[in-house]
C-alpha cells in the first residue's frame, strides 16, 4: 500500500523544480540553436557486413540452417518463416480440439454417473 504524499511538500517540490535560473535559459537556448535534444533512434542499423554475418550467424526458424545458405532473399524467409507459423497454429488447433473433445467426455460422463 502506498503512502500519502504530504500536499505541502509536494507544492513546494512543484515550486522547487520549475525555477529556472539565467544559467539554466542560456544553456537551453545554446541547445536550442544546435537543433535541440537529439531523437532516440529507434532503429537498428546495421552495416551491408554486420548483417551478413548475423544473417551466417542466424539459423532459420522453419529449417534450422543458416539464413544465409537457406534463403538468399528475405523474401523466401519470411515465406519459410510464415509456413512454419502456419505449422504450430496447426498443431496448437490439434492440441485445442483433443483438449476440447476430452473435456465433453469428461462432463458426459459425469452426468451419467449422477
């Protein structure tokens, strides 16, 4: 359970962090003129070299062997990669369907026991 904050403590601290002294306007303006805070590069890039040893590094989901002597292309896969997904999803609706027929066995037979 959390604790309440004490009000007057947090008004102070409300006061406290929105001073802003000539210092601090000077260094945001000097930052300002430079193009600001940078943006957070949200993606990986990798070099043409970086990513062909990941890719002779990396074994295929579907076929278990190096991307690269499995699929030249990212084209065949993501083809590979999606008829494996299409292969679990099948086994999954297997597994669901026998679950699923054992459990009205189940419930059938409890009614004929009563």
């Amino acid at each position: 359970m959390s604790a309440r904050k004490n009000p007057h403590a947090v008004a102070l601290g409300r006061l406290g962090g929105s001073v802003t002294s000539e210092a601090k306007a000077a260094a945001a303006r000097a930052n300002g003129a430079l193009g600001g805070r940078p943006r957070e590069d949200r993606e990986v890039k990798m070099t043409p070299a970086e990513r062909e040893a990941y890719r002779a590094a990396v074994l295929c989901v579907g076929c278990d062997r190096p991307l690269r002597e499995a699929h030249p292309t990212i084209e065949g896969h993501l083809a590979c990669e999606a008829a494996q997904q299409a292969a679990v999803r099948a086994e999954l609706d297997a597994a669901h369907r026998a679950a699923d027929e054992r459990a009205r066995v189940a419930r059938r037979l409890a009614r004929r026991r009563r």
